[in-house]
C-alpha cells in the first residue's frame, strides 16, 4: 500500500483552476520530488494535502489518502520544511525550547527527549548541540538554521517528511550540502521524503521518483534517474536545458523556450475539454500537432508516464 495517495486533485480560488488533475504516489521510505519553474503550482500541491494556508481557502476535489485513510487537515505523522528557516523558526525562542516543544513522543523523560535532540542535531551536522540549543535563529547562518528546522521535523517522526524549496534562501554550496544531507537523514530513519524543487539535475540524485509539473499539472513522471537522464515531455526537455551544468557552461534559459507560461484564466479558456483537458504546453511546443489540442490521456512509457502525443518521444 502507498503511504500517501493523490487521486485527480484540482485547486482553485474561486475562478479558474490553479491545479488540474494532479495524481501521484509515495511509498514507505520513497524519495519523491515535485520538479518546476516558478509558479507551476508545487507549493499549492504540497499545502493542500493537509489543507494549510492559503489552501484552507479554496476550492480543492480530488482525494488524498495518508496510511490508507483520507486526509484532511494536519497529521502527527507528516512533518513539514519550509523554503525560509528565518521565517518559520521564532526569532526571540531559544533553539533548544523549540525543538524541545516539537518532540512528542508519549511517555519521553527530560533526559531522554535531551539525547534524543543531541543525537538529531548530530545527525543534521550541528557538531555542537549544546551551543545550538542555546542559542536564539539569529545567532546562527542561515544554513544552521534550515539544519536545525530540519532536525525539528525530524524529531516528530514523521513517516512523512513534506520539503518546499529547503535550500532556496541558502548560498549555492550550502544548497548542495543541505539536500544532501536531506536525502541522507530521511533514508537512514525509513521516512518517505516528498520534495518541491526547480532543480531537476539535483533531484536526479537524491530521489527515486519524479513528477515534472507544467502550469498547474503533472505532464511527466517516473523513476528520477531515467526522466532526468532522458525527459520524454518536451517541457521537461526545456526544464534540463534551463538547468546551469555543473562543468561550466551555462546552458540555455528557459526563457530560450518561446512563449511564456500561460495563465490559470488562460488555460481555463484555451483548453477545458469535454473529459479532461488539453495540452497547456502546446502553444510553446516544437512537436506541436492539431491532436495535441485534444483532451490529453497519460501515456505509459515502460515505468513512465507522459502527458504528450507525440510520436517522437519514445524511450531510446
Ligand atoms: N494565495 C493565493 N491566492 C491565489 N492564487 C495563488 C495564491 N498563492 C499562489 N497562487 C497562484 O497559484 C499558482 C501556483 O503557485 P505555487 O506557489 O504553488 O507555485 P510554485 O510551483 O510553488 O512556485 P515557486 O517555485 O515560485 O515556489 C501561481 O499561479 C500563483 O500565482
Ligand atoms: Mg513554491
């Protein structure tokens, strides 16, 4: 059975729709990521699984199932990162008192709950928990502090670990080091990690499976190694040519795909169909054909699944 199910989920604030048929999986222990430019609706997705703001307010359908029951709102069992530690850690409590407040555990004695938030601070490579504990977020760099967010998450146990750009506020070589250590943390404990990122070579190698969403929509997924090393969808084609590669050489913006990324209201008008919807992509689609302006139906591809009709992407 899977951990968490998404089944057909749609989102929006009153008009037009923000998320579209978004259906995807995780499984015990399973590192999946949620990959896309700006706006593409990740965050939605992530918030409205346990209904978090802004998502309180709007109009979601679709069901979501967590341990083989519906979901609806907070769950002891899922634990959240967020892009900006500063923001989410209380500047004038001492570290120590709020990952103090995040362990739950019944029947935990103090000293018990005191080596317990030792050993996760080592975990997360504070080397000096003492020190952290002491001290107030604004003592700290911003990468201690998203370690030590990191370790709040981790001391209530989730089988679930949600992460929304966790490394987005932090210097390029603490990035690297934060996801990697993300990835290292939630495989050592058996927790499944769902991960929103734009970075689709990063998610290459640390997570299993990934879900390319364009415009409010899955258009690609599958095992991350083989999306990443051959993107069928044109979109997450464009997606790994926008990505700088690490030998140098920047590679092409993906303002270099013509167009721009069309709105809710747009899509609303331009691809509504009777049972279901049509490409968002094609306006700026090279393989553009007349069927892409159909009401589109995943495909499978081996382990993958592509939202796209054309001939030239199959498997080489
Ligand atoms: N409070 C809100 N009310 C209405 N629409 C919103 C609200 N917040 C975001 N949106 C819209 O929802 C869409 C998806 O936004 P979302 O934040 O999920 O994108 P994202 O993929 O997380 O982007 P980023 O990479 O910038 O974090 C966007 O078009 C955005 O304009
Ligand atoms: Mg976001």
């Amino acid at each position: 059975m899977r951990l968490l199910e998404v089944e057909n989920l749609g989102l929006g604030f009153g008009g037009a729709g923000i998320l579209r048929g978004v259906s995807f999986g995780v499984g015990p222990g399973e590192r999946v990521a949620l990959v896309g430019e700006s706006g593409c609706g990740k965050s939605m997705t992530l918030h409205a699984l346990t209904r978090l703001p802004p998502t309180d307010a709007a109009n979601v359908t679709g069901e979501v199932r967590f341990m083989g029951a519906p979901l609806r709102g907070p769950h002891p069992r899922i634990s959240y990162v967020f892009q900006d530690p500063m923001a989410s850690l209380d500047p004038v409590m001492r570290i120590g008192r709020q990952l103090r407040e995040a362990c739950v555990e019944p029947g935990e004695g103090r000293a018990a709950r005191d080596a317990r938030i030792a050993e996760t601070l080592r975990a997360v490579d504070l080397r000096d928990p003492d020190a952290v504990m002491r001290s107030f977020p604004c003592e700290l760099s911003g990468g201690m502090c998203q370690r030590a967010m990191i370790a709040m998450a981790l001391l209530r146990n989730p089988a679930l670990l949600v992460a929304d750009e966790p490394t987005t506020a932090l210097d390029a070589t603490t990035q690297a080091d934060v996801m990697a250590l993300l990835g290292r943390v939630v495989r050592e404990r058996g927790m499944a990690l769902l991960l929103a990122t734009h970075n689709i070579t990063l998610v290459a190698g640390m997570c299993d499976t990934v879900n390319v969403f364009y415009a409010g929509q899955i258009v690609e997924s599958g095992p991350a190694r083989e999306v990443a090393g051959n993107p069928l969808h044109p979109y997450t084609r464009g997606l790994m040519a926008a990505v700088p590669r690490i030998s140098g050489r920047r590679a092409a913006d993906l303002r270099d795909i013509p167009g721009e990324v069309p709105s809710p209201a747009e899509i609303e008008a331009e691809c509504r169909r009777d049972g279901g919807w049509a490409c968002a992509f094609r306006p700026r689609c090279a393989f553009a054909e007349p069927g892409c302006g159909a009401a589109l139906a995943p495909r499978r591809l081996g382990g993958r699944t592509v939202v796209c009709k054309n001939k030239p992407l199959e498997v080489s």
